[in-house]
C-alpha cells in the first residue's frame, strides 16, 4: 500500500503542480472552472486510452514508441505555456489594472485560456497514463486490489494537498507582483518539460546526448526523491542531467524570455497584431535585412563544428582594410588566443583582442570567451552541427553577447559550412536590437597542405530595422587551407584570404591570415 501511494503521489504532484500554477495564473478569468475541469477530464480519458493501448506504442518506432509520444505530449505543453507567457507580457498590466473587465480583456485575446486548458490535460494526460500502467501492473502481479486502491487514493489525495498549497501560496502574492511571479514560474516550467522532452528522445536514440551526464547531484537531491520530483516539476531539476537537456532548458529560456520581452515593448500593438509582428521579426531575421552597427563586428573566421578531446590550441587571426577611402583604408584586427578541448563536444577558447581604424595607432580593444559545443557525431546526420557561444568585455565600456548556430555539410571532397551569429550588446549604456551576421564558406579537399575555398563574411546589421543591400556590409573571395605535421601530435594548421567588399561601406578589399598551433 506504500509503495503505490508513494509512486501515485510522486505521479500526481507533477500534474498537480502545473494545474495549481496555471490556476493561478488565471484567476481573473472567467469561468476557468470549466475550463480547469474540462481539461482534467479530457486529460484522465487520454490517459486510459494511452494506457489501453500501451503494448501497441511501446512496439513502435523500434520500441521508442512510449518515449516519442511522451516528447511529443511535453513539447506541445512547453509550445502553449511559452505562448500563454508570451501572451501575458502584452496583457498582464493590463489585466492587473482592470480586474474588474477582466472577461473583455480575456476575449480580445482569448488564446491563452484554451491553451492553458490544453496544458492542463497534457500534464494530466501524460502522469495519469503511467499511474493507470502502474496499477495495471501492480493489479496484474496478484496484489490486494483494496490495498493497492487505498494506496492510490492516498497518494491522488496527498499529491492534490500539495498542488492546493501552491496555488493559495501563489494567490497570496500582492496583484502588482503577481503576473511577473507566475509568469517567472511558468517560464522555468516550460524550460524543465523542454528539458524532459529532450531526455525522452535521447533516450529514443533521436538526439545525442553532448556529454552525459554533465554532473550528478544524486548524493545531494535524487531524482526519485520527493524533493527531487518537486524540483524537477517546478524548475525542471534532473541530478545527472545530459548536454543535450541543458541545452534544451537554456535554449528554451532564452527563447520564450526574448520573445516575452520583445511583445512586451510593443505597447502600441494588439495581441493579434503583435503575432503578425513577431512573424514579421523571425523573417526578417531569416533573411538578415537591416543596418549596419562598425566593421569590426564582423566575423573574419568560418567555425566547424568538430571538437577532438585534449587538443590544445595557440591562434593568432588578424585582417588589413584597403580601400581608396581613406576612413577606410589601414583598418586592422588582431587577435591571439588560448584553447583546449576539454571533451568530446566542449572546446572552449580565450582572446585577447587589439584593433586600430583608420590612420590609429594599436590599442588593446577586448577580452573574449568563446565555447564551440559539437551537437552531433560527425556524418551521423544529412549535416554537422555545432553552436558557438561568445561574450566580449571591451576596454571602452560595452559587453557583448553571442549566439551562433554552425551547419557544416560534407558531399564527395566539397565541404560547406554556415556560420549564423546573433550579437547583442549588454549594460547600462547598450545600443538597442540584436545585430545578424554570418560567415560561409566552401572548401574543397585537393589535400591536406592545400584546400582552395570560397569564404563570405558579412554583418547586415540589426534585426527588424531594414536597411538597403548598399547600406551593409558584405565581403566575398578566394581563400585557401593547410597544415603540416610538426612531429608527434604538433601541427601548425594556416588559412588565408583576399576579400572583395561587395557594397559601397564596405571596405573595397579585406586581407586575412590565421594561424593555429595545435597539440595534445
């Protein structure tokens, strides 16, 4: 009878949690009853349904089938919190401000209150199939049927105490706070399912692990644990957490945080027209049309994404401008840097940046921290894949922040890679928007000492502030590849190229070396 109140218990907090903070959440709206009790109700038939027909998806998808579905029923509940998120940062203030009309704003937006319903039977859907296959299994292994539904009552019971306690702690929060309280715990609900999702399709053999585990705290808080499923329910905790389902909490707090931030501004705009807005953003940041920022944002180095454990790295990189402009002409970067790879998916990498403009003299400009991560095993997939991280402290007073997923392609001896980075400057004195810049290249393998390639560098400028093809900067042209052994496992790898600037800010032609001692 312990046992399967424990087991019921650890099942029902999860649901109960998320349905506790969704209630919370809504608790200005009307007829959220319906609304909560409708999704329990469709959450607990799906659950049977799922349960009854275990034995036919546990045998899909090569066996996998149980893991795909449940990653499949957290990442649609992480899509409608992250849009109920999204869609509290345009309506919250609001909402707190007239309480009273609360119905009227709720029907000029009314998405989040069926997705939050949708949210609820999810949860309920995927914890009430495994307590419905659990006392399957306990029933079908000869127990005491009235033990064993004692026990499940007194688990449900205990699990919805719980659940109740979260949501009157939660009501008890002052109105000024509390829409950005729930919204905070809703994010970091999000976040944990995004990390559960991606766990269940590693474990499907659907995605790689990037190091597992990164760490175990299991000495400390076990995931079996009570407090190990309420952490895991509230803030997505897991003691031996793979590289994959770090980066998927990271990557999903980032995204629903931006997003949350940028409607939020859009102050001026209605929830329907802050969607087409946000469409609006994610094109123009496909397609990269906006203004420039300065020529030295500009990447000058196309990163792979292959990282061999134990290899160290000394570099050097610099360009020359030239161009008949003389507030052009003389331009240069310097760069020297540090590396190692300390496993097989983590090379990180320290910089020391000096520059000049124009007719300057050589000044210490920056300090950078650069972290190449390798997604995938390399051929396993139709391409590589890698993300690079980056943040800059410069000497006159402006950090900056980095993202760039890296997709290099290999066919035959051709290969091509694509770098996109996404740069943000951070502090008090930062300039507003995100900056888009890319680096391409195509190489091709004629041997090791010497690979001929194509290389194109650019930086079109901030996203969603359009700006004229002329208006940014793009360079384009030859380059060619190398190493040569050095004896035992030293080798010095070189690259360089001539650039033509393809745009009248552009520098009409841009010299490039680099350089990279290598070793184990």
């Amino acid at each position: 009878m312990f046992a399967t109140a424990l087991i019921v218990f650890r099942e029902v907090l999860e649901a109960a949690l998320i349905i506790g903070i969704v209630l919370a959440a809504c608790r200005a709206i009307p007829r959220r009853g319906l609304m909560v009790s409708g999704g329990i109700t469709a959450g607990l038939a799906g659950a049977v349904v799922v349960a009854a027909a275990a034995g036919t998806i546990a045998e899909a998808a090569s066996g996998m089938g149980q893991e795909i579905l449940n990653a499949c029923i957290l990442g649609a509940a992480v899509l409608m919190l992250g849009w109920h998120n999204i869609w509290m940062s345009r309506h919250g203030r609001e909402i707190a401000r007239h309480m009273g009309s609360v119905g009227r704003n709720i029907a000029h937006g009314a998405a989040p209150v069926w997705m939050l319903g949708t949210v609820i039977a999810l949860a309920v859907l995927r914890e009430g199939s495994e307590v419905v296959l659990f006392l399957y299994g306990v029933a079908a292994g000869g127990a005491d049927s009235g033990q064993m539904l004692a026990g499940g009552a007194a688990g449900l019971a205990t699990g919805a105490m719980v659940g109740s306690l979260v949501y009157f702690g939660l009501l008890g929060i002052p109105l000024r706070y509390f829409f950005a309280v729930t919204s905070v715990m809703i994010l970091l609900v999000a976040a944990g399912l995004a990390s559960q999702a991606a766990g269940m399709l590693l474990q499907a053999g659907l995605l790689p692990p990037l190091g597992e585990p990164l760490w175990d705290t299991s000495s400390l808080v076990a995931d079996g644990s009570i407090s190990g499923r309420l952490l895991q329910a509230l803030i997505g905790y897991s003691a031996r957490p793979a590289g994959i389902q770090v980066l998927s909490y990271v990557v999903t707090l980032f995204a629903i945080g931006g997003l949350m931030k940028f409607i939020g501004r859009m102050s001026s705009t209605s929830g329907s027209h802050a969607v087409t807005a946000l469409g609006a953003a994610a094109i123009a940041a496909m397609l990269a049309v906006s203004m420039p920022q300065n020529s030295e944002a500009a990447p000058f180095k196309v990163y792979s994404p292959r990282v061999v454990k134990g290899e160290n790295e000394i570099e050097y990189r610099g360009f020359h401008d030239f161009d008949k402009d003389d507030s052009r002409d003389g331009g240069e970067k310097q760069v020297f840097a540090v590396g190692r790879a300390f496993t097989d998916y983590w090379f990180s990498e320290l910089y020391s940046v000096y520059a000049k403009g124009p007719g300057a003299s050589f000044k210490h400009d920056a300090f950078e921290w650069e972290n190449l991560f390798q997604l995938t095993e390399q051929g396993k997939y139709w391409a590589d894949f890698g993300l690079l991280t980056e943040y800059e402290s410069t000497d006159h007073g402006l950090d900056e922040i980095a993202l760039a997923p890296i997709i290099e392609k290999t066919v035959d001896r051709w290969v091509g890679t694509l770098n996109l980075f996404f740069e943000r400057q951070i502090g008090s004195e930062a300039g507003p928007g995100t900056i888009f810049a890319y680096a391409a290249r195509v190489k091709y393998l004629l041997n090791s000492r010497f690979e001929p390639a194509i290389e194109a560098f650019g930086e079109p400028g901030r996203i969603n502030h359009a700006g004229g093809f002329n208006s940014q900067e793009h360079w384009v042209g030859p380059a060619f590849y190398g190493a040569v052994g050095l004896g035992g496992t030293h080798k010095l790898v070189y690259s360089a190229a001539y650039l033509v600037g393809e745009t009248s800010v552009s520098s009409d032609n841009r010299a490039i070396l680099r350089l990279e001692y290598e070793f184990f």
